[in-house]
C-alpha cells in the first residue's frame, strides 16, 4: 500500500537530515521560496540587467555594462562594444548557472581573443554565442533571450593563490534581511575558470563573524587545498567583509524577496561589486560550511523582529548568532 501523503510528509519532517539542521530542496521550496519568494517578482533577479537596475536605485556598485544586443540583426554591432577593450565577459541576461558566459581575458587582435583557459575564439565564433544567447539556449525559461557585453573584473589579488584563471566570487545568502550563511567561488582547470561548483568549482565556507575561509569542497568532496594550485583554503580573510555583509543586508531591506542568494565579486580596484542575485540559490552551502540552513533560518524567525529592524541590526544578529568559532 502506497504511503499517504501525511505520513511522507511526517516522515520527511522529522529525518535525520532535518533534525541535524540541514535544508533540503523540498523544504526550501515549500516552507522558504513559494511563500517568501512571490513568483512576480522574479524577473528581478531572472534578468541580469533588472538585477543592476536594483543595485543602482540603491546605490549598490556593479560591473560596468559595455553593450547589450536584443536582436539578431544587433550582432553586428558587438565588435563596436568591444572596440579597444582589453577584455570583457559576453552574458545571457536571462542564464543560470554560468551558462553562457563566455569571459574573454586577452584581445590579441581584432579577430583572435583568448577564453582563460587559452583557447582562441574569433568574432565569428563570438557572433554565432551571442545568436545561441539570443535563440534562448541558456535561458532559464528556454525562451528567447538578450545577450550583454560587461567588463572583466580585476579580482583581488588576496586570491591569487587559489584561484585558477577565472574571477573568484562569494556568495551570501540573506532571508528576511539577516546575512545567514556565505561562501567563496573558486574557479578551477575543471571549471574552465568559471566559479561555479556544478562546473567544477571549488566552494569554502566562511565564518560570517569575521569573514575568514573555512572548509573547502569541489564535487560535494571535501579538500583541504586547491587541486591547480596546491594551496590551503583555510584561514583566508575575506577583504571588506563588513562591506560584503553590508550590501547583503541592503538588497535584503530593498527587495520584496525573503530569501535570496546574493553574488558578490570583489575588484582590486573598486572593491565589492554586485554580480547578480538568486531566488532559488543552491544547497550545497551547507557542505561548505559544515552547518545547516534550517537551524539558521529558524533562528531568525524566532528573533524579536524589534531587534533586527534595521540592517546594522541585521549585521549584528548573524556576527553573534552564526559565528563558527
């Protein structure tokens, strides 16, 4: 006899991996993104150029945007938007993932420009991406889609020994405003330099007090150094950690969203920049991390909501509620 729907649930709700604390897809769905999460609003953060509409209301910095092509007759006018540029990033507006993105470190002309990893593309091959991003081919809707030319950040040099190629980035998941769990991106060889863990990538958790690396995972596999560059992960200190925690807590306060995955990118130059938000970021944070998100989330629910009115306050509650050490 088939179990009733009543039993699967208890039988969910009281597993082993609920009570240690950790969040599954399901109950992330159900209980967090379907009621917090209203489906209007998710073309806010769908679409990578509403998302620096956002930021820019409220004063939020972000990469700056060289070109954006809607059409297929605008493909001519890519090599216009990267006349003279040394390097850029070409993105799906409506991707997910990092598909689609293809980052250009090194024009050697007008018609050979180098991905990280060396391999040469010309504006052909560029041409042909961009009316792939256009047909909708990495869209998360599967819909048509626009494709935008935005500049490569300069990533801080704290990073260099590991790192591979690609641009590191870090990942902050807020609810109701509260800053509640974070990791750092690393790209690798087998991501091709892109800082995404389903790629290859390498994700650390850091400890939300004080900003510093903690464990270190690529594949769901715990590791202790960078497969490419045979450095330690832990004890890093995150530059402009309070900065970091400060944009995740404002995006929180000015959006409609209540839980919500935050992706930051850290430029030698220009510090944090704002790369793009989630509605429905991964799980695998909680791997990182060694800690789960329920136990979290469930303390912020039942917080004073008087004591975490403001985003100082919000900053305050996860430093003192979430610190690893």
């Amino acid at each position: 006899m088939l179990p009733t729907s009543s039993s699967v649930f208890e039988r969910l709700w009281f597993s082993p991996l609920r009570r240690a604390g950790i969040l599954g897809i399901n109950s992330r769905n159900i209980e967090y993104i379907f009621p917090g999460n209203p489906r209007e609003l998710f073309p806010q953060v769908d679409n990578k150029l509403k998302t620096k509409e956002i930021a820019r209301s409220i004063d939020i910095p972000f990469p700056e945007t060289y070109g954006v092509i809607r059409f297929q007759n605008e493909v001519k006018q890519l090599p216009e938007m990267i006349a003279g540029k040394d390097s850029f990033v070409l993105k799906p507006v409506g991707g997910s993932g990092g598909s689609g993105i293809v980052v250009i470190s090194d024009v050697k002309s007008e018609n050979d420009y180098r991905k990280p990893s060396g391999k040469r593309l010309s504006i052909g091959d560029l041409d042909y991406h961009v009316h792939n991003i256009l047909s909708g081919m990495f869209s998360i809707s599967g819909q048509s889609d626009v494709a935008f030319v935005e500049e490569t950040v300069t990533f801080d040099p704290v990073f260099d020994e590991i790192t591979y190629l690609g641009v590191p980035d870090l990942r902050v998941i807020i609810y109701r405003g509260v800053p509640i769990m974070a990791m750092l991106r690393l790209p690798s060889k087998a991501s091709d330099g892109k800082a995404n863990l389903h790629k290859g990538g390498l994700g650390v958790g850091i400890d939300i007090a004080t900003g510093k690396t903690l464990e270190g995972i690529q594949y769901n596999r715990y590791v202790e150094v960078h497969p490419d560059t045979d450095k330690a992960l832990r004890d890093r200190t995150i530059p402009h950690w309070p900065k970091i925690l400060g944009i995740a807590a404002k995006l929180g306060d000015h959006t409609d969203f209540a839980y919500l995955g935050i992706d930051i990118v850290l430029d030698q130059e220009k510090g944090p920049l704002l790369l793009e938000m989630n509605a429905r970021p991964g799980l695998s944070i909680q791997i990182a991390n060694k800690a789960g998100l329920l136990t979290r989330l469930e303390k912020v629910d039942a917080a004073n909501p008087r004591d975490i009115k403001t985003a100082s306050d919000k900053i305050e509650f996860a430093r003192s509620s979430f610190a690893t050490g």
